[in-house]
C-alpha cells in the first residue's frame, strides 16, 4: 500500500494553496492535478489489496498473473501517473506517482520498465521512499534473474531496515529472501534465514508463519524430525487461525512418515472432535481416511473417504478422495470398473492437476484392459460355438432377455420421472392431460411383454420355455453394474484363427498386467495361457522373454535364464535373439560406435553434478557436432525441458523445440513436444494480435484526442507515456543504468549456459 502517513501533511499544504492561489487557471491546473493522483492513487490501492488477498503462500517467489481487467486499470493508473510526472517535478505527489508507476509495472510483470522507475526514484537524493523503493528494486533485479545483484541488495535493505528500526521492510524483505531461496531450491540456506529470523524478530504472528515455513522446509528435505519440532513451537508464537491449524494439522501428517500411526490418528481425531476446526473437516477426515489406508484397514479406510467424496465433493478434498478411492478399488480390492469410476470422478472434480492427470492416465489403462477382457471373453465363447451350436443359441436369447430386461427397466425409470414431474401439476389437469394405467392395466402389459419373451425363445430353441426362466437372466446384475452388454457373433473363423488371436490377446494382456496394471502373478498365468495354446507359435519367442522379466523381479534367475536360453536355442531368426544372447554372456557386448555418447553422458553427469551451465552447453555440443547421431534430437530435448520446466524461460524453450521438431521431425522426441510447441506458438499469435489490437485502439484514442484538441484550438493533452518521461532530466542517470542491465540481460538471455536445474520427468525417467 501507497504511505498514507505523508497525506495528512500534504492536504494542509493543499489548503494552504488554495488560500495562495489567486488566478482562476492555475486554481483549474492544481484541481486537476490533485484529482488525478487521488483518482490514480485509490483505484492503485484497491488493485494491490484485491492483488494481496489473492496471495495464498507468501512464501511463493512466483508472481500472481493479474486479471484482463486488473491488467487495464493498472494501465490507467500509469497512465494517469504520468500526468503527474508532467506537472512538476518538485511536487508533493511526483515521488508518490513515480512509486506507484515502478510497482504498477511490476504487477503487470513489466519488470524492466519497473525497475527504471525504481532507479529513477533512487537517483533523487531525499524522498519519502528511499528503503521500501530499495526493496522492490531488488525484488525486480530478481525478477530479471539479476542474482547477484538482487540479492546483495536485497541484504542491504534487511540490514539498513533493521538498524533503523523498519519492521516493515525488515519483515517484508526476509520473507522475499527465504521465498527466493526456496523458488531456487536452496532449502538449506532458506531454513538459516528463517531461523535467523525467528531469533531477531519480535512479531509472533510473523514469527509463527515463519516457523510453520521452516516446518514445511524440512518437509521438503524430508528432514521430519526436524520438520515436526518446527511444528511444535508455533504454539509458543501468536499463530493466526490458520497457521494454527496448519501447523497442527502437518505435525499430525507428519507422524505417519515417522511411522507413528496411532499418535498420528490421535492428533487428526483430537483436531475433528475440536469445534473451532469445523470448517477444516474436509481436509481432516481425508487424512483420517488415508491412515487408515496406510494401516491397510481398507473397510475403514473406504468408509472415511466415500463420506469426504460425498459430503465434500466440491472441494479439492473430496476429489482426492474420489482419487484414493479409485486407488483403493485398484490395488487393494482389483476392482477394476469401480476404480475407473472413481478415477472418472476424479477428472472432473477440484483435485489437483497431478491426480487428475494420473486419472486419465489409469482411466487409459483400464480401457484398454475392458478392451481386451472383452476381446478374450468373445473369442473364447466362438470356440465354445464351434464345438457346441446350441450354446451360441442359449447365448443369444439370454442377451435378447437381457436387453430386454434393461429397456424395460429404462422405460419403468422414465415413468417415474414423468410421474414425478407430473406431481407439480394441479390434480384436475393431470387427470386430464396424463391419464394414468390401473394397476390390472400394468400388469396386464407386463404379462404381454413376458409372453412375447416366451414366444421368441420358444420359436429360437424349437423347445418350451418357461416365464420363470426368464426372470433368472444370468449376470444381470453384472451386465446393469458395469454397462457392457455383449451381442453373441456366430462364429465366421477357425479354431485355428480363433486360438491364434486368443493367444495375441492374452499376450498383450500380460503385458497389461505386467507393465502398467502391475500384478505379475496374473501377468504370469496369461503369459501361460499363451504357452499352452497350440496356434501362439508367432510370438512365443516374446512371451519366454516377458516369463523371462517376470522371474527376474522376482529374483528367480535361474528361472528367468531357463526362458531366454528357449530364445536363444529355439529361436534363431527372433529379433531377440541378439538380446538374450547379451543377457546369457553368449556373444561379447560391444560398446557403442557412436561417439557423439560419450559426450551425452559427460553432459548428463554434469547435470547430475548441479553443474547446469556446463551440461546445457555439452548438449548443446552434441547437437552441434554430431547432428546425424541419434543423440542430438535427445539433446535438444533435454536442453528445451530445462529452459521450460526450471528456468521458466519459455521462449527459450520454444525455440529449441521449434529446431528440434524442424530439424527431427519423425523422432520421438520431437513427438513428444510437437503438441505443446504448437500450443504456445498458437497462444504467442494470440497474445500479438491482442497486443496489436490494444496498440491500434490507443492509436485511435490519441488522435481523437488530438482532434479535438485542434478543434479547440488548444495545446493537445500530452500524456506521458513510460518511455517519454524516461527522458526527463530527472531520470537520465537512471536510464543509462537501466539501458545497461537491460543489454546484461540480454546477452544473459543469448547465452546457452544458463543457471538451471534439470526438471523432474528427466530425474525420474531418463531420455532413452
């Protein structure tokens, strides 16, 4: 917020020229003047308090996007500064307007452009905001990834604030600092500046938050001995509501990683029971929910987490309850439909982006799985027909009944719901206008759809059929739970065709089951179903190599060597031949001809090392001296997944796989980002034709303005853009200032070598 302990002094000094002045026009000139600073200034100071209500961590280095409309009345408010700037410089409000402008641009995450303001106020030797403009100039030094430079003057202003007695920025730029080395993930270090704060500050509550950060930072470290400690002395601070809860809430979360179960249980129940947490219930019972889970108690655990998803399906609490449930379904109870349910569920809830990106994944899978039961269940039932006709006969009147059963039962739902909404209808009309069927209607109806049933099975079979028989329709409840109902085909293929088919798909099956279901024992009894099938010779030498995996997860080698010598002796001409000949010490393995690997693998160890500078150059070195070897496009990758996922440097990013999908564009890794290069090459061509379009309006708004200006014969209204004022006498110590750190930066940005981190899905999965 814009100083308000200045205003009461400057309105007396407003008065006092109001008593001075004596010409009508400068009386105008002032009273413009001062309505347009307090015009700039109010709508300013509603912008920033709408802008810190919505800051949820303040220790969260990433700036909050503004709205479209945020965005259009910070532009206002520079412009409307301006006027300020051009009515005199030795004015009460030019600082005051010159502040405003510098954090304006910051919001709007013009940082260049806000820093040449800062640097502007900073030039002027005695002004009202030498320390707090010290402090946003070095949090946009950061902002333009200026360190060094931030940093050592982010130091400065805690120091200075803290001689003199400046709370405010004392607090206001600790927190900048620990949020900082957080955004950088020097965990380490921001754990000592919080614990250097907490033993110079005499504010509680401020205490209490950084105490529940430095909580949450050995959390990250997965230090949670530590972790707990920290949590336990926020009582010894003045927690707001909040934090109170937060703290107490994580140090009972805590517990279970420290294996503490039962204390973990007691404190999440004690937190429930307690009334003043009511509105925190949702995140409560969800952890109540997962603890059981985690003591394997699947009933309880079952039981906690339908009431969240139910009670609290609006909220991010319940959809990650949608999403444990789901995870219940499938590895507790392999309930595969009810867990592609509940991962449905999840998709479409208030989750968090990671469990509904894995819902679809799982959903994914489990398509594929339904898929191949139903492939493997129709396959079987046609060799079934092939040895006895008759069944196929039984088969198809049991579906006839089934459909039937079920279109009556949709038919019987749709009434009621007629009948319901007929409920709102006055007595009189309904009668009128919806007669009813008696009972003896209904079941006379009932009984004729029965005997029509009766009849065509009677006609199918050649053979009596009783009522009773049909009322007993095999698996209809399966059939109404999960929504497939299967048509039986007559058979057109052979047994031999038939088998082979049965084997593929059991094969892919195991694999299913294998690789993305994980449930190896039934992976291995598919695997077996393939082996026992006469008509599987096509991809036997496949499936010895999956038993082959399957034994070695379960450290049985000799087994696991048993089935890739079968490859090996009996399968010759398999492409996997060479491989399990590798695998057995059959054939010396040769290393790699490539040379450009060598130097892939000195770049990956650097990054291993956390020395990112030199790792993204020796990608780039690989890409540049070895572009025919299949490790370039790799490198390019990894150097574009850097820029896009640690240093946030976009455009960087773009243009990398701009050259890679150009330059390899049947790779897979040009695959593999083709989607989203294209996403924010369509979104940069929004973003400049909107930019164009905002400039053409503006244009047009000029020139009416100068139009009617000239219309009046008058001097046109100048306003004073950014760029203008930068020229003013003022400010020319600061522009050159500003001018040299903008060309650092982009040389900075030219560079290859930037300071980064690898982003996770590298960690995780290597690029192969």
């Amino acid at each position: 917020m814009i100083k308000r302990n200045f205003h009461s002094v400057k309105m007396l000094v407003l008065f006092a020229l109001i008593l001075i002045l004596n010409s009508c026009g400068l009386w105008e000139n002032f009273t413009v003047y001062f309505n347009t600073y307090y015009n700039a200034s109010t709508l300013f100071n509603q912008i920033e308090s709408d802008i810190e209500k919505a800051v949820k961590d303040p220790f969260d280095f990433k700036t909050i996007p503004v709205t479209a409309q945020q965005k259009q009345d910070l532009t206002k408010v520079i412009e409307k500064c301006s006027k300020i700037l051009q009515f005199d410089k030795n004015s009460a409000y030019f600082q005051d307007a010159l502040f405003i402008i510098g954090k304006a641009f910051y919001y709007q995450e013009e940082y260049a452009k806000s820093q040449r303001k800062f640097l502007e106020l900073a030039s002027i030797k005695e002004n009202d905001y030498s320390l707090e403009s010290q402090l946003w100039l070095a949090k946009t030094q950061l902002k333009l990834r200026n360190f060094n430079e931030g940093l050592a003057l982010l130091d400065s202003t805690i120091s200075t604030a803290r001689k003199s007695g400046d709370d405010k920025i004392f607090t206001e730029g600790s927190i900048t600092r620990i949020a900082f080395l957080i955004y950088r993930e020097r965990y380490d270090d921001a754990a000592a500046r919080a614990k250097e704060f907490l033993d110079k500050s005499d504010n509680d509550e401020v205490n209490a938050l950084v105490a529940y950060q430095l909580g949450i930072i050995y959390e990250k470290i997965k230090d949670y001995d530590k972790a707990v400690e920290a949590f336990s002395k926020i009582d010894n601070y003045s927690p707001n509501f909040d934090v109170e809860f937060k703290s107490k809430f994580e140090h009972a979360r805590l517990l279970i990683k420290l294996n503490k179960l039962d204390e973990s249980l007691t404190e999440l129940e004690n937190l429930r029971d307690d009334n003043k947490f009511k509105n925190y219930l949702d995140q409560i019972n969800l952890a109540i929910g997962e603890l059981y889970y985690n003591q394997n108690k699947v009933n309880d655990a079952l039981k906690v987490l339908t009431m969240v998803d139910s009670t609290y399906s609006k909220t991010e609490s319940g959809g990650k309850a949608s999403y444990d449930i789901a995870k219940i379904y499938e590895f507790k109870i392999a309930d595969f439909d009810s867990a592609k349910k509940y991962y449905a569920k999840t998709t479409s809830s208030a989750a968090l982006k990671e469990f509904k990106d894995t819902s679809a994944v799982r959903i994914t899978v489990f398509n594929k799985y339904f898929g191949l039961k139903d492939q493997i269940r129709k396959f079987e039932d046609q060799l079934r027909y092939l040895k006895d006709p008759v069944a196929f006969e039984r088969d198809s009147i049991d579906y006839y009944l089934t459909a039937s059963k079920l279109q009556q039962m949709q038919e019987e739902e749709q009434q009621n719901l007629q009948q319901a909404q007929q409920q709102n209808q006055p007595s009189f009309q309904r009668g009128i206008d919806n007669p009813q069927p008696n009972d003896s209607q209904l079941r006379m109806a009932e009984t004729q759809k029965l005997q029509a049933a009766v009849n065509w099975a009677q006609q199918k079979l050649q053979a009596p059929v009783s009522s009773a028989s049909i009322l007993q329709v095999k698996e209809i409840k399966d059939v109404i739970k999960n929504g497939r109902l299967i048509k039986p085909d007559r058979p057109v293929l052979s047994a031999d065709s038939l088998n082979a088919l049965l084997s593929k798909n059991y094969y892919d099956m195991g694999n299913l089951f294998f690789t993305e279901l994980n449930f190896p024992d039934s992976a291995f009894h598919c695997y077996e179903s393939v082996i026992n099938n006469p008509n599987s010779k096509a991809i036997l030498d496949k499936v010895y190599f999956a038993l082959g995996s399957y034994y070695e997860t379960k450290n049985r080698k000799e087994l696991a060597d048993s089935m890739y010598s079968i490859i090996y002796n009996d399968f010759e001409k398999s492409p996997l031949h060479a491989d399990v000949a590798k695998i057995l010490g059959k054939v010396k393995v040769e290393s790699s001809s490539d040379p450009a690997e060598k130097q892939y693998l000195t770049a990956e160890k650097k990054y291993f090392d956390k020395n990112y500078e030199e790792a993204i150059n020796d990608y780039g070195n690989v890409y540049r001296e070895y572009p025919k070897s299949a490790f370039a496009p790799k490198s390019l990758l990894a150097i574009g997944m850097i820029y896009e996922d640690n240093l946030e440097r976009n455009d960087s990013a773009a243009a990398v796989y701009d050259t890679l999908v150009k330059k390899y564009p049947v790779t897979e890794y040009a695959k593999a980002v083709q989607g989203k290069l294209q996403e924010y090459q369509n979104k940069i061509k929004a973003d400049e034709a909107a930019k164009q379009k905002a400039l053409m309006k503006e244009k047009a708004r000029q020139d009416s303005l100068n139009a009617a200006a000239g219309a009046t014969g008058k001097d046109s209204v100048n306003v004073i853009t950014e760029k203008e004022h930068g020229d003013s006498l003022t400010a020319k110590t600061a522009v050159k200032e500003s001018i040299s750190v903008k060309d650092s930066l982009k040389q900075s940005n030219d560079s290859t070598k930037p300071k980064s981190i690898m982003p996770d899905s590298l960690k995780i999965k290597r690029i192969k």
